[in-house]
C-alpha cells in the first residue's frame, strides 16, 4: 500500500535541532580550543551552480556562533568551489582535508564531488553529509549520506505516484541522464518495478535538449497515461500542448521545481512535480518557517537546494552537539556512524548516517501540481514507496 507522511512539528522543533554543548580539548586532526572546521565543496560557477547552499550554511553557523558555538568554540565554514570541474573537485578535497584539517564537510553541492572523492572519503575516515546529492556514488558510499532522496530515489517515488496515486496504468519515462547517472536510473525503475510489479510502456533515457516533437509524438502513439520527464519544461509542454496531451499527467523531476517553470506550463496541462523537501514555495509547511526565516534574514535565494543547505548544518550541528570530549576528525566520523535517527520536520523520513557502506536514508517524496502560474501542494503529505 501508499504510505504518506505527514510532518507536524513546528518551527520551534526544527530550532530544537540547534546548539547544545560539547565538550572540547586538542587533536591533529581538528581538536584544540580555536574554531570547529568545517569543509563543503559547492558548485558556485561552472554548469552546475548553487551559490546560495554555501551561504546559507554559514548563516545557520553564524547562528550557532552567536549563541556561543559549540562549547565555546566557532564554526568555520571552508567552502570551495569546484566548477563542476573533476580535477578541481579533487584538489578541492586535499586541500580541506590536509591543509584546512577540517573535521567533517557538510552542506556540499557539487555534481562531481561524490565520483571524485569518495575514496579519498574513506581513505582519510572522514564524513560528508551533502545538502545536495547528486551522482550515485553519493548514496552508494560508506562515508556520504546526503540529506536529500536524491534523483534515483526520487524517479522511484515518480513512477510510483503515477501508477499508485494517479493510478496509471500506460505509464512512460523520458529522461535526460548525465554521463555516469545512466546505471543509477536503471536502477530506480527496477526498485518500482519490484514494488508494483509494473513496467514502463515507453522508456527514453536519451531526450535531447533540441526539439521535443519526436519525443512526444512516441509517447503519444504509445498511449502513455503518465510521464515522468527531468528535462527543460518550457518547450516540452508548449508541444504536448500542441500534441493534444492535455489528458497526460506529466511528472516532473525536484530539478523543474522552480517559480519560473510554474510561470511557463500552458493552463490545461496536468504538471506535477516530485520534491525532495516541503515544498520550497509555501514557507507555512513544516520546517520552512526556520528556514525561510534564516534565508530572509541573510538575504539567500529561496530554493529547494538552500533548504538542503540549512537542514544538512542543522543535522550537523545536532551531532556535534551530543559528542562528549573533543571534537576531531574521528570524534565526528565515530558520532556519525553511530547516531541515532533524527526526525527533520522538512523531509519524509528519519535522516540517520550510520556504520553501513550505503547511504541514503531519505525516501520521502511531496507531491505538487501547476496550477494558475504557480505550484500548489497536494494533500497527503510525503509518498514513501513501499510494497504492495
């Protein structure tokens, strides 16, 4: 059956995921009475931008140091932008790791990072907790767990919205997949295909960025009730408008989760989108009150990825505030492996990091639909796939 989760906790029990103290001492590997270290490798420029996840790490710091840091000690963000760029990604993580000596990294967002470090990861026995995972290494890794469902999980909750909440029968997949990702979404339409015993009608994992016509027009001779798309929104429903496939539900990926994407669907089209968080766009759902108060209050663009940034510091933070002792590199890998679940108000379910050689604890999907110009939530709160 469908399970839904519904997050009820207020504002103030997101804030209650805040400071405490922690005690303090002296370490190579990050431990002394000068400020907490921490890494984060983001994609500032390059293809792959999100500028705002940085600085809205920082501010849930800045709060933290405000309030005295943990134990007295400040936290140092360190971020560096890799570009979107391998070579530079890897630097990037020599550099935090063996100059910076950070203790951990937490709120990255870069589309490389995971592929490229994650041996480096684990070699150095240090932790990452992402604000935005993106490539399957970041959730088949033993030291990366990042705090979104990511693309696969996410495709996984897609499918199985349009076949067990839309209750499609016809349902298809057109795909845009970056190099590498390929394996990952194979994967995700098996993990549907074993919940629901159901199979795609159509699937096209090589929708290019040009015309849509050719794309549409199989979908549409193949009968498809449902698609679940991930590629540039303005074009595509302009076309299956043109198409005539207005009584298509198309299900779109978190990445067209965006105000401007709502603006250009025609009126008439059945646009859905899966989100990784509460939706971004109404700040009373729970856990945006705390987050759409610390992007106000320090000026950061409102999107999906900045509610990533600001639920992986708050994670963070709420580890390193129950470690007894130092906190050190390996203080903050051994209180990662061995936390306990911790409920977020902002996502489906428990986040927890955990001694595994597999991360990826969020499964959770919110499901909202263009309406008017403008992305309305749907009830029933967070869809967790699940068998039948």
């Amino acid at each position: 059956m469908k399970r839904t989760y519904s997050r009820t906790a207020t504002g103030a029990a997101a804030a209650a995921l805040l400071i405490s103290i922690a005690g303090a001492g002296c370490s190579d590997s990050g431990g002394s009475d000068g400020p907490i270290k921490v890494g984060s490798i983001n994609g500032v420029t390059g293809l792959f931008q999100t500028p705002e996840v940085p600085k809205a790490v920082k501010a849930v710091f800045d709060e933290v140091n405000a309030a005295g840091g943990i134990n007295g000690r400040k936290l140092e963000l360190v971020s560096k932008d890799d570009a979107m760029d391998p070579a530079r990604s890897g630097q990037a993580a020599r550099q935090l790791i063996t100059s910076e000596k950070v203790v951990a990294l937490a709120g990255s967002s870069s589309a490389v990072d995971c592929s490229v470090n994650r041996a480096t990861y684990s070699k150095e026995k240090i932790v990452s907790v992402p604000a935005i995972g993106v490539d399957p290494s970041c959730f088949t890794s033993p030291n990366i767990a990042p705090v979104n469902p990511g693309p696969y999980t996410l495709t996984t909750a897609m499918l199985y919205y349009a076949s067990e909440t839309l209750k499609r029968d016809k349902v298809c997949l057109a795909y845009t997949v970056l190099p590498g990702s390929g394996g990952g979404i194979e994967n995700a339409i098996k993990e549907w295909t074993n919940l629901t015993g159901k199979t795609l009608t159509v699937k096209n994992l090589a929708v290019g960025q040009g015309d849509p016509t050719r794309y549409l027009v199989q979908l549409k001779n193949a009968g498809c009730q449902a698609v679940a798309y991930n590629a540039t929104v303005g074009p595509w429903f302009q076309q299956a408008k043109t198409q005539g496939m207005q009584n298509v539900d198309f299900i779109l990926a978190a990445n067209s989760y965006s105000d401007a994407n709502a603006k250009v669907i025609p009126a008439g089209m059945n646009a859905y989108a899966g989100t990784e968080w509460q939706p971004y766009t109404d700040p009373t759902l729970p856990g945006n009150d705390r987050w759409s108060k610390i992007v106000e209050k320090n000026g950061i663009q409102k999107t999906a990825f900045s509610q990533g940034a600001v639920m992986s510091a708050d994670i963070f933070v709420q580890v390193l505030k129950g470690i007894k002792g130092d906190i050190t590199r390996e203080s903050v890998t051994k209180a990662f492996k061995e936390m306990k679940p911790i409920n977020y108000p902002m996502v489906g379910t428990p986040y927890v990091f955990g001694p595994g050689n597999e991360h990826n604890p969020i499964k959770g999907s919110q499901f909202v639909k263009a309406e008017n110009g403008a992305w309305k939530v749907l009830p029933g709160g967070f869809t967790v796939p699940t068998k039948k």
